[in-house]
C-alpha cells in the first residue's frame, strides 16, 4: 500500500494498493484531508483555475478519474491538452503547485486570466488562457486555450 499526500487545494491524499499477494490488478481510493472529508468547490476564479490543473495532475499522474472535475468546468471530464509543456508540475510532490495568476480581461459575467508558473519569466505572455464565465452564480471553465505569444519588449 502507498499513501501519496499532496498539499494541493483539495488536500488530496491518494491511496494505491492491490491484493497482499500482489495479483490482481492496482487500486487506487481517493481521500479528501481539507477538514470537510469531501470535495468542497473553489468560489474564486484563481482557486478554480487552480484546483483544476491540481486535479488535472493528480488524474494524469494516477490514471484516476476526478467527478469533481465537472463541478467547475464546462470542458470534457478528459482533458487532452499536455498542460505540461507550459506548467511546471514538478513541486505537485513537495509543496504544491505554484501558479501566477494574472486576469487580463473583466467583462460582465465572463473573465480571462492568464496562467504560468510562478518561476517563468514575468515579462513572457506565454501561459494557459482561462477563460471563466458566470452561470447560476458559480464560476465554470469555459476554455482553456495555449498562449505562446511573447511580448516585445
């Protein structure tokens, strides 16, 4: 038996076991440790965006699948994109993942931001473009779109 624990907004802590005899195939049991026991969703857009690529991670890193993924966004419960060329995932396992989060367009109901890791570059625009809108008074991904624009500077 394995016992991951990940200090994402969650609190997450991942169980991996299978049969003592080691047949049969892997089990994994998914444990909420934020003080509620279960998901709780984000109600600001930077936790949103945030949980999400937390969970986006733990899903890619365990072959599991999250239902709370559809809590806070419109996307399909399996994302393709390889958010791994922009983000660094690698602190996930130590401390947490470390994102700047910067909203770059504010309309009524809908907001964009732009989302990196904290140890790029600040004067880069490349990132993750989010965009957010609100629907029955909770904030739901929209789009996720790769930006590789660079400013000029």
């Amino acid at each position: 038996m394995s016992y991951y624990r990940f200090q994402d907004t969650q609190q997450h802590t991942i169980i991996t076991y299978q049969k003592f005899d080691s047949s049969g195939p892997e089990k994994t049991k998914v444990l909420y440790e934020n003080g509620n026991e279960k998901f709780v969703c984000p109600t600001v857009p930077k936790d949103i965006i945030q949980n999400y690529l937390e969970d986006h991670y733990l899903m890619k890193r365990f072959l599991i699948h999250l239902p709370e993924m559809a809590e806070f966004t419109a996307l399909s419960a399996s994302p393709k994109n390889h958010f791994e060329d922009i983000i660094d995932f690698s602190a996930m396992d130590y401390t947490g993942l470390d994102l700047n989060v910067k909203e770059i367009a504010n309309e009524a109901n809908q907001r964009v931001f732009l989302v990196k890791s904290s140890s790029e570059e600040e004067e880069s625009n490349q990132g993750l473009l989010f965009t957010l809108e609100k629907q029955s008074g909770k904030w739901k991904i929209m789009s996720i779109e790769i930006n590789d624009k660079l400013q000029k500077v």
